[in-house]
C-alpha cells in the first residue's frame, strides 16, 4: 500500500495472502514525479495456525527452511551490488523459477501463466538530480518473467528485488490462484491508505512498471532516506518508539523509503509469524524471501585479490602487457563485482566468472558496451589470440563474444545473434568477422548485426538469420524487418534450377536467380506457388514484386512462364503463356472476364485450352489466339457444343454498339440484340456481309439457319437469305 504523509491513518488489519503465517508488511507507494510523494505503510496483524513453526514458511505446499533473522542487519539489508543488479536473472530464469514456485495454476491468473500488455516510454531521468532512472522501456505484449526482465534492464532493479518484493505485497510469486485484487495491487503502487488506488496503476503491468521505476527514483532522485542515520520506528504507531540507524548503503535506505518501519525483537524472534503489538514485517519479510529463495543478501568479495593476482601473474605481471597496477582493488559493482586497474588495461572479478583481463580494442569495444553493466556481462576468459583467420582475436563475455581483426575493429556479438553465427561457422564461416555493433530496437523487438559477408537478424519469434546478397537487397527494398515479409526464419539455399537461391521469412520467401533477380513470394499468391511446384514447376521463378491495388482490391504477380492472379473471392489462380497474352490485351483483372476462377485446362480439339473467369472465358488454339466469350453470345455457342460445334473457337472479340453485339468465330459469327437474342450465321453469312450485316437492310438475324439438301435459309428481321 502506498499513501502520503498527508494521508497517514490508523494501522489497518490486512488478511494474511497466500501463505500461511506470513505478515506482509504494505508497502509505500509512488507519483509520476520523483519526490513528490512521501511514503508510509500500514502493518498487518492476523492470527497464525499454531502448528505452522515460526521458523518455516508454507509456499505452495512446500516447507521451506526459514533465513537465520539473527543475521538480520537493519542498517544494511541488501547489498547495493545486488539490490540494483541490471543482469541478476535472464527471461528464462525468471519464467523458470516462478514455474517452480507456482506449479499448476488454479485460476489462469497465476504469473507463471499470465501475459500482460504495456506501452513503449522513453528513456526517464530525474528532474532535480538529472540522474538516470530508467532508459528506454519497449512495450508490447509479453508474459510476465518478460516484463520483470525488461525492467531489470531498464531501470537496474534486480529480478529477484522484484520478484521478492511481489511476495511480500500479495504473495503473487508464490499464489497458485491470485485474486483480481491481488493482481491491480501487485506491487502496492499507488494505492494508498486513504484512498482507491489510483486505477492509471491497476493490473500486473502497470504495477510492476510503476513500483519498480520508483525503487529507482529513490536512488537516482536522491529522494526519500538516504545513506546515513535515520530514525526508523518499529511501526506506524508512534507509541512503539524506534530507534537510530546508520543506513549503510542506497539498497537500504529504498527499501525503509518504501516500507518505512524496522522489525523489533519480536517481530525477528518469529520468524515468519507474528511478533507482538509493536511489531511490523515489510523489511523482515523481503530479507526472509531474499535468504531463503536467492541466498545472502551480501557479496563475499573475499577471493577477489587472489584471483586478481594470479589473472594479473598469469599474464606477466609487471613485464606483461598489463603493466604495473594503477589502483586498488574496487569493488561494489554490478552483481558484487570488483577491479583493478592497470597501465594496460584492467581485470574484472566477480563471484561467477573469476577474474579475466581486458585490454586494447576489444576493452574499447567492451567499455563502448557499458563494460559489466552492459548486455554483455563481465568477461569469462582471458583473450585468445592463436590460430584464428586474419590474425584475429576474440574474447568471451558472460552473454556473447567480442571479436577483434585489424580490418574489423573489435565488435561484441551478444547471445541471441552469436547463436545464428555460431550455426554458421563463427568466423571461419562465409559470414566472416563482425564489422559493426548489433543494433536493436527493430520491429518486434528484433536486433541486427553486419558482418564482413552479410548481416544477422534476431527477433524472439524467428531466432538469428543471415540476409546476404541480392536477397537482402529485395527484403532491404521492401521494409526488411518492418516489411510484410518479416524476419529470416532460415538461411539463404541455393543449388536451385539455373543456379538460383531462396530464403524463408516469418511471412513468405525470396527467391532469386542470376536471369530473374530476386523477388518475394507471400500470402496467398505463395501458395498457389507451391501448389504449382515453386521454381520447378511449369511457372518458374518470380520475374517481378507483387502488385496491388488492382479492380476489387486484387494482387497480382509475373514469372517466368506465367502470372498468378488473386482476388478475394477467386483466391490465387495461374495464368500462362497465350492465356495470358489475351487476358492482358483485354484488359486482365479490369476487364469484363475479371479474375480467374481456375487454371487453364487443355486437351480440347486442334490442341486448345481454355480458362474459366468471374466474367466468362476464354477459349485458346493456335489458329486462333486466346480470345474471350461471355454473356449471352457465350451462351449460344455453348447450345452449339462450343469449339467442338459448327462455329469452332471463337477468332475475335465481341464488338458492340448502340443496337447490338457480333463475334466472330472460326466458321461464322454469332449477333445480338435486345429484340432477337443471340443468333449465329454462317452459311449466308458472305451475302450477309454484302448486305451491310446488321447495320444493312436485313437487321438482326432472328433464327438459326435451316438447311433442306444442298440449300440453307435463315431468317432476318427484314428479310430472308437467300
């Protein structure tokens, strides 16, 4: 719970969340300005099941042996290295150990389950002290161990700082079915105790970003208590007295600023349980979470002078290239590191990764990374050197590689995108040495990374790809990452027909040949593609983009021996060779056969094919061309058997005017008008002609011809043939 000084009232009696015997201490709270807020917190008090020791704590379903509170130091409860450590757990950690803690969820809302949607921001310093409190946060929808991590990164709050301190709130780290209220107040940010929580912080994602901004704000707006004596009561009643505190560290004064009373005798005597009328738990309660669930909430820096010496020894010492040492031992960094500097460079040391040197170029481009606070980490392994092409040289980070030649420069390569290069074959690979930093922020989270023989692209949903060569200049064309093509799913194959190459993305493919060049293929068009073979198939390769924005929102796409044509209601559909030379002298998808239903089908007499549209048809043979039939002249050489009839294919396009229509056909030709339908001539079609057709004396014919032994008549408006 949070509430000002101007708001402070009577402790009040809060139900025990969660967990059996547990007291959460409520915690204070936080406003959009650093500084402007004053924090105080409520005690809660609740009866404990008796056969619950003081010394255990139930977390679904487990006892678990309780953290020694003798050792409780309330002037220095956390360490500042591991209070504000940026690198303390990894995503996958993160969802790990709240799977462990959580099990099967009961309800669907437990944290181990449960995704959550919050809005990119930018990068947000102090107003008073100018200090950095978090840099830039990318929203997005993401599961909740994702947010806690991003947090971590953005504004340097231990993932273990906020899991505990969930726990301690509403016991959500451990809750196999939290309620809504325990999610809208998951951290107790702005919620006080005199008032509704203020509903801009209600839910999981709202809560976790604003309580953890303000565990920063306190340090980096110098806001709050501050390292140094501080009074700290034993609780919000005055009556209980309290007493003076030399806070040891930043880590210590946050956490008395956010719940601002100590535990007393009784309160530590008790372990998880309740202490007396004086006694209050937030403090306690996070150093018990912390102990038993992470371990000491201390550094052990004590090996960190040997380890030092025998790295500094290991590399010559004094007549090595680091020279002599320029410093002290420094310790208090990121995850309780330690240093030393030196004239050629300096050695990290940290509990994990013992002690390594960095120096030259690939120092710069670790410290270019923001060193161990950086994505990289602390290094793992002194410098190599031996064997690798170009005289290169690597060294290894606790999250990635830093690779050195002279023509590249030293350029760090982090997890995710050294996986990818790794499948490659690092630098002994066509890929070759990096040549520039990743570079991150792309769509989707994505990150990239140039290399001297193409560039590597990341996102969580696609892994590391590289895009090389023509294809990368197409997907570059189209928007590359932000394109409707999204990321690399695979690496460039090639060894196609004509020696070409294709490449998978998340939303379709590229494919290239040295005649064609390279073009995408997606969507619906793709998988009439597929259905047709892809390259090997009667189309070939992609000799163009896809079009939009054709009649009624269609799309189409030119190949080798083809074109795929897609609409809405006809989907994807092939057009070839003649077929599509007519369809195009028409007009295509504007025309009045509009977009095809089908493919073509052949096999009609004299070697002809033919093609179904929304509009008609059209008729292909190699006397005639493909030429189109629709409306109620189609319908009439239907009734005559169509190309198999006496009219044969159709030689020409429908002409109308004014009063009618004609077409020719290979053995006559079929007229219209709105009096005398549809009517074919062809025996008398010669005199027909001579008499001015239907625009002469005869008009429109009005039935078919009638033929009697050698001899036809047919029938006209105004007369008679012969």
């Amino acid at each position: 719970m949070r509430t000002t000084h101007s708001r402070v009232r009577k402790p009040k009696v809060v139900t025990m969340i969660a967990v059996v015997g547990v007291i959460f201490g409520v915690l204070t709270g936080a406003s959009g300005t650093d500084g402007a807020i004053a924090l105080d917190a409520s005690v809660a008090a609740s009866s404990v099941s008796s056969d619950i020791p003081a010394s255990t704590e139930m977390i679904a379903g487990d006892v678990v042996k309780a953290a020694d509170l003798s050792k409780f130091d309330p002037s220095n409860i956390i360490s500042d290295a591991l209070f504000y450590d940026s690198g303390a757990m990894t995503a996958g950690e993160i969802q790990s150990f709240l799977d462990s803690k959580i099990g099967a969820c009961q309800n669907g809302r437990c944290l181990n389950i449960l995704n959550t949607s919050i809005s990119s921001r930018d990068a947000r310093s102090s107003s008073s002290t100018g200090n950095l409190i978090c840099s830039a946060l990318q929203g997005g929808t993401m599961r909740v161990s994702e947010l806690i991590y991003r947090l971590q990164v953005s504004c340097g709050i231990s993932a273990k700082v906020i899991l505990v301190t969930l726990q301690k709130e509403q016991g959500l780290t451990t809750s196999r079915a939290p309620s809504d209220w325990n999610l809208s107040a998951a951290m107790g940010q702005a919620c006080p105790d005199t008032a509704p929580c203020d509903p801009a912080y209600k839910g999981i994602g709202p809560q976790l970003v604003g309580g953890v901004t303000q565990l920063k704000t306190y340090r980096a707006a110098e806001f709050g208590k501050r390292p140094g004596v501080n009074y700290i009561q034993w609780s919000p009643t005055a009556g209980c007295g309290g007493t003076n505190i030399n806070i040891q560290n930043w880590a210590t004064a946050s956490l008395y600023t956010y719940t601002p009373y100590q535990p007393n005798a009784a309160a530590l005597r008790a372990g998880y349980g309740l202490g007396d009328g004086c006694s209050s738990y937030g403090n306690r309660n996070f150093y018990q979470y912390y102990v038993d669930w992470f371990g000491s909430t201390q550094v052990d820096v004590s090996a960190a002078p040997s380890q030092i010496a025998d790295a500094y020894a290991r590399l010559g010492g004094s007549n090595g290239v680091l020279g002599q040492a320029a410093s002290a031992i420094i310790c208090g960094l990121a995850a309780g590191g330690c240093f030393q500097n030196f004239q050629g460079g300096q050695i990290h040391w940290s509990r994990t990764t013992g002690a390594h040197p960095t120096t030259g170029a690939i120092r710069s481009a670790w410290v270019r990374a923001n060193s161990e606070n950086g994505d990289l980490g602390y290094p793992t392994s002194d410098e190599h050197c031996s064997g690798l092409p170009d005289n290169g040289c690597y060294q290894d980070f606790q999250s990635g590689k830093i690779y050195w030649t002279a023509v590249t420069d030293a350029h760090g390569v982090r997890a995710n995108i050294l996986s990818g290069w790794a499948a490659r074959g690092y630098e002994r690979g066509e890929i070759g040495y990096p040549v520039a930093d990743e570079v991150c922020g792309l769509a989707g989270n994505g990150c990239s990374q140039q290399f001297q023989g193409s560039s590597i692209f990341w996102s969580p949903q696609s892994g590391a790809h590289p895009v090389r060569g023509s294809v990368a200049a197409a997907w570059s064309a189209l928007g590359a990452d932000a394109s409707s093509l999204g990321y690399p799913v695979g690496a460039e194959g090639c060894g196609l027909p004509q020696n070409g190459c294709y490449q998978d993305f998340q939303r379709g493919k590229i494919y290239w040949s040295p005649s064609t060049g390279a073009y995408s293929v997606k969507g619906g068009i793709l998988s009439r593609y597929a259905g047709s073979g892809y390259e090997r198939g009667a189309l070939g390769y992609p000799t163009s983009e896809e079009t939009c924005g054709l009649a009624a929102g269609g799309c189409s796409q030119t190949y080798g021996n083809g074109a795929i044509y897609w609409s809405a209601p006809t989907d994807a559909q092939i057009i070839r060779g003649g077929m599509l030379s007519g369809y195009l002298a028409l007009g295509g998808a504007a025309s009045k056969l509009g977009y095809p239903l089908a493919g073509e089908g052949c096999g009609l007499p004299a070697g002809g094919c033919y093609q179904e549209f929304q509009g008609g048809m059209l008729h292909w043979s190699a006397a005639t061309g493909a030429q189109p039939t629709w409306g109620a002249i189609a319908t009439l050489w239907g009734q005559l058997s169509r190309e198999r009839g006496v009219l044969g294919y159709p030689a020409g396009v429908e002409s109308c005017d004014a009063t009618g229509c004609e077409q020719t056909f290979q053995n006559g030709r079929v007229y219209w008008s709105a009096p005398t339908g549809a009517v074919s001539v062809r025996a008398a079609l010669e005199a027909y002609l001579t008499r001015g057709a239907r625009a002469g004396s005869l008009g429109y014919p009005v039935a078919e011809q009638t033929c009697a032994a050698s001899s036809c008549t047919q029938r006209f408006q105004f007369g008679q043939l012969p």
